[in-house]
C-alpha cells in the first residue's frame, strides 16, 4: 500500500455563535485549540504539514504559543458561518500545492474534539486505503438507533419507526447504527476536488468510544467536557 502523506489541517474561525470564542478559550487551564494541536503532533505532524486555517489573529497567536507555525491565512471570504468544510480544504490544498508540499491525504482535525488522541488519528489514517477510499471518519455508535428508537411521522401524523418491520424489541438485536463525532477525517484530496464530503460513495468507519466522542458546541458540551477532565475519566 502507498505510504500516507498526510496534511492536517485544523479549521478555526474566529466566530463562533454557541460558544463564543471557542477555539481560545480555556479548557481545564489550556486553550481548546492546543489540545488538537498537541494531538496532530503526536501522530506524527510536523510544523510542515500541519496547516491552522484561520481568519483571526488571536487564535493564530495562540497557536504559535503551541509550537504550531501559522504561514498560512484563510481568506475573509471563507470566515462566516455559512462556508462549508469543503470550501476550506481546497484553499488550504490550493495554498499547500503552491508551496510544494507533498501529501496524499488530507487529514481534517477540528478543535471542537479536545478528547480525540493521537492514536485515534493514526487509526483512523489505517483505515484509509489510497485509490480505494474516498475518506475514512471517525464515528461513535449512534445514540438514536433506526432500526429501534428512531421514529419519522408518516402522512397521517403517527410515529413509524425509521427502519425496518419496527418489530425489534432488544436495541441489542438492532443493527449497529454509527454517527460521525467530528473527530477526525481522512480524506482523498482527488474526491473532495470533485465532489463534497457528504456525496463521497466510499467512506469506511474508525470506531471510537462514546466518551472521547464528545463534539463541543454548545454551553452544556463545555460544562460536560470540563467535568471529565477535572475528574479524569478520560485519556485526554
């Protein structure tokens, strides 16, 4: 198999609406955003190919302050809320390809996941087969399953279960339904040119646990995650 040239990009624009200036702001006595980076180090980034793509001066500085260069800036016009991760990944591989930088994955690591390690990350690289995936994700199983506790309204207004006959009575004899955690994305740089994330036709699963899933976003994740660490009952 082809060796991985991966370039890690961590996205972190300076808005933020559910928690605001989240990527700065300290977790458990260090800012949100070094624990992705310290994470993207440990799997074997180097100042290189590890891209902070940002809008703001602040988190920039921050990252500096973690050993992160920051020779890269993401335009203006891809800082609202509105930009898509795959708007972002080009400029970064368009801005990367300019400066000679070799790789041949993308690896797509969002600060929101402080409780990701470096060992999901390179698991999750093993999971990616050049030429044969379009992107491995990380995913946790889902806390709503389709085939059991997952319901739609059908035309008449009353509750059918998403999938299945809904005659599943144990969530164990249910097939495994997964969700993405945000966590880490291992992406062919050839497929996301030619088409977004979410239309990729081979994307292959790296498990992780439920509690090194959680995805900051709102006041109540941050609350959550802060008490995990005080108490030390997860590896991050």
């Amino acid at each position: 198999m082809e060796q991985l040239k991966p370039l890690f990009i961590i996205p972190a624009r300076g808005g933020s609406k559910g928690i605001p200036r989240k990527n700065i702001r300290a977790l458990c006595g260090k800012p949100l955003i070094a624990y992705t980076i310290e994470a993207a180090f440990a799997a074997g980034g180097t100042r290189q190919n590890i891209i902070l793509s940002t809008d703001d001066d602040e988190i920039a500085s921050v990252a500096r302050q973690h050993g992160l260069e920051t020779p890269y800036r993401r335009p203006d016009t891809l800082g609202g809320d509105t930009v898509g991760s795959r708007e972002v990944i080009l400029d970064v591989m368009d801005w990367a390809d300019c400066h000679g930088t070799e790789y041949n994955c993308v690896v797509l690591l969002q600060p929101t996941s402080p409780f990701r390690t470096a060992e999901d990350i390179t698991g999750c690289m093993a999971c990616f087969r050049p030429g044969e995936t379009d992107m491995a994700v990380s995913v946790t199983e889902a806390a709503a399953n389709p085939y059991y506790d997952c319901f739609e309204e059908d035309a008449a207004g009353m509750l059918r279960v998403s999938k299945g006959d809904g005659l599943i009575t144990r969530r164990q004899d249910a097939p495994k339904a997964w969700q993405y955690n945000g966590a880490v994305y291992v992406i062919d740089p050839a497929a996301i040119r030619r088409m977004p994330l979410g239309s990729f036709p081979r994307r292959v699963p790296f498990a992780m646990p439920r509690e090194r899933s959680i995805d900051l976003d709102t006041p109540l994740d941050w609350h959550i995650a802060e008490i995990l660490m005080a108490r030390g009952n997860t590896s991050a």
